[in-house]
C-alpha cells in the first residue's frame, strides 16, 4: 500500500491510503447505487407457528455486533414465517437505521431475513459486497452527524438510499474488501479466544467454588459493612481531589473481579464527605442496584495496593472480611460465583430497578475451604483471567487497526 500525498491531490476524490496499482479519482454514488435496499418486517407474533421450531435465520438490531458474519440469531423462524418476510440471499449488508445501535452492520452468511429495525442492501454485480459493508461502516458517522436530533434516531428507508458515498471501481472495491476482511476475521477469531476464556474461567468457578464439602460460612460471620456515600458524577473528577471514589456504575463495567484503585475518579475538594471508611486491600465493593438481575450485586475486590486514600460511593455497599478468613482474591471470585448469585436473585428487590441491602448479603454464604487451598484456587483463576485481559487488549489493538484503516482508505 501506499500513501497519497494530501498536499499534492487535495481536490481529488482519492483515499488518504490506497493499493500502488490503482489511481484516478473515486465517483460519487448514493447507498441506492450499490444495490436494491429492503427493510425487513415482523411475521405476525400471534401466530406460534411463525417461530416454532424456526430454522430460518432472522435478524433484529442484538444480533449485530463487533463482528460482521451473522450465521446465528436470537430468535429464528419457520418456513410459514419466513415466507411472510422480505428474503434476503447471502453476503447482503444489514444495517441498523433505528435506535441507540443505529449504525451497526452485519452480513448474511445464507439466506434470512431482518426485523423492520434493518435495512438491507441486496448487492448487485456491479458492486463488491464486502467493500459497501466497509464503506457504510467508514462513513456512518458523518451520516449520524446528519440525523435531525430526536429521542430515538431513525433512518427512514428512503433516506438510507439516499445516503452519499464514493467508490472506486469494482477492481479496487474488492481489492479493498478482502484486505479489510482479512482484519475482520481476526477480530472474530479473538472474539471467540474471549469468549471460550470467559467460559472457562466461568466453569472453573462453579465447579471450584460450589463445594459442599468445604464449610458453608455466612457472610454475617466474617463480613463487616460500613456507609457509603452518594455523590454523583458531577461530584467527581479525574483530575483534581485526595480521595478516590468507587461509583456503581464502574462495577458495572469492571472486566475483572479485582480492580486496583489507581483507574478510580477522585472527589472534588469541596465534595469531600465529612465522615467516611477508607477502603483496605482485600475490601469489596457490591453494586446495589441494576436494573438486570444478572447484575445485581456485583462485586469487585481490592487487590494489590491502594494508591492515596480510597472511599466507596453511590450504591456501593463496602464488605470487609474482620476474622481473615480468607485470602486476598478469593472474595472477588467467590462473591461474583453462579451459586451466589442464585442468592442474590432469590432476595433482590424491585420490578424495573432490582436492590439489595447489607442485610440481605449477611444473610448469604459461600463455601470456604483453607487458606492454603484458596491461595491456589485464586492462582489458577488469575492466570486465566489475566490471559483474558491480554486478549481484550489484542482485540481492542485491532478493533483500533480497523478504525484507522476505514478513516484512511475511504473517503
């Protein structure tokens, strides 16, 4: 490949990056161009028979994601409701045009269908499908920035036809799509590394964890919670304040089952509560709302160090082992265990927005077995979990690989 020098071609309709054996100016097309557009639509729900026993594959917006084959959907249809949908043949490009996933694409790997959420384009000859799956990628945040502000963006299906883009000829449109296509199976293949890690770790920890055999201990026991307190995001900064305040939310978004306070917000100055518990290695911090039952509460530990004084906030209940017993790590596994979290469903409160008190975590156990046998469980489980932290980095690297590329190849 080979970069084009801006300074010398700025009036030019020519990529930033381009393959040395090709020159001359790309043209200018709409989305209609590239090939018939169809916007799916919902068999009737009524009719059991539509998805019973379904085979037939069909797309709603949760089915695109990072990657960009579809050969599997939440909710399949049978042969009387996929003759009642708009059929699309294999490599067509799907796109979502409604809603807070608006702009997530996808492509057929047979034949299916898609809600109405979806628009499709039904690639013709004239046109490489794995480039215009590229191109709607590289260009729909400028097509965003386009979208009259409202509370659920949409893209109509006249609209989407209407969008602008550029392409080269058919020559280069493949050219340019197998090269990106080649990243993009590496981005599956790691999705699938991840995926079988997270298995596995999760695996681990039912069947290391949920045993009998070892004694059942009531965190009432040997746990001890203290306050928290309650201020908001915009009582919090990463750039300025001493203390360091764990929110709900991050609990949320934490990867790992042991954090080190250094990725934490601090307090403003003037925000600084009057009275509060300085978190300690081997602390834990529950999440005490979620509005999924699969969430509530979460739990990270403290692990390593504390930099600077560290305090848990919004929603957060703060646990400390008083009694030792047990090892740095082991909570953060065992606390975030199937079996425990059965528990946690079992008492969690709320219709929309579930809850958990203090009390109801006393009134919850897990297994613990010795010291030594929970060093070598946490071990084990760290190894695992570690390499699963280098693939999200891996998977992040080239996630980051393709953004480039679509800014600097497109136009």
């Amino acid at each position: 490949m080979t970069t084009i020098i801006n300074n010398e071609h700025k009036k030019l309709n020519v990529p930033n990056l381009r393959f040395p054996e090709f020159q001359g100016e790309w043209e200018m097309c709409i989305l209609g161009d590239y090939g018939k557009v169809v916007t799916g639509n919902t068999p009737p729900t009524k009719d059991i028979e539509n998805y019973e026993n379904g085979t037939y594959l069909w797309a709603s917006p949760a089915d695109l994601s990072t990657i960009k084959l579809i050969s599997e959907t939440k909710t399949k249809l049978s042969s009387k409701g996929f003759s009642k949908t708009r059929a699309l043949p294999k490599g067509s490009v799907l796109v979502t045009c409604i809603g807070s996933t608006i702009g997530k694409t996808g492509m057929a790997t047979k034949e299916m269908s898609t809600n109405q959420q979806i628009n499709s384009i039904v690639v013709n000859d004239n046109n490489d499908n794995e480039f215009v799956y590229y191109a709607i990628q590289s260009a729909f945040p400028r097509y965003l920035s386009s979208i009259a502000v409202q509370a659920v963006p949409i893209i109509s299906k006249s609209a989407f036809e209407m969008l602008p883009n550029k392409r080269p000829c058919l020559q280069e449109q493949k050219k340019i799509g197998k090269f990106l296509s080649l990243l993009d199976e590496r981005i599956a293949t790691q999705c699938k590394v991840i995926d079988k890690l997270q298995s596995l770790i999760k695996g681990m920890e039912d069947n290391f964890l949920d045993n009998p055999l070892w004694e059942k201990t009531y965190l009432r026991s040997f746990m001890q919670f203290f306050p928290t307190n309650s201020l908001s995001w915009e009582q919090l900064s990463y750039k300025e304040g001493a203390i360091r305040n764990l929110h709900y939310g991050l609990i949320h978004g934490f990867q790992t089952r042991g954090i080190n306070s250094a990725s934490l917000p601090m307090i403003k100055n003037e925000a600084v509560p009057k009275h509060y518990i300085l978190c300690q290695v081997g602390d834990v911090a529950f999440a005490d709302a979620s509005e999924d039952t699969g969430e509530i509460a979460k739990s990270v530990e403290f692990v390593d160090t504390i930099e600077g004084d560290t305090i848990c906030g919004l929603h957060t209940i703060h646990g400390r082992d008083i009694k030792n017993r047990t090892v740095v790590c082991f909570k953060g596994f065992a606390f975030n265990s199937r079996y425990f979290h059965n528990q946690i469903k079992r008492l969690a409160q709320g219709t929309k927005v579930f809850s958990i008190t203090a009390n109801n975590l006393s009134s919850c156990y897990i297994y613990l077995p010795d010291l030594d046998t929970q060093t070598v469980i946490v071990k084990l489980l760290k190894s695992y979990e570690e390499q699963l932290i280098i693939g999200r980095i891996i998977l992040k690297q080239y996630e980051k690989q393709k953004q480039y590329l679509l800014r600097q190849m497109f136009i």
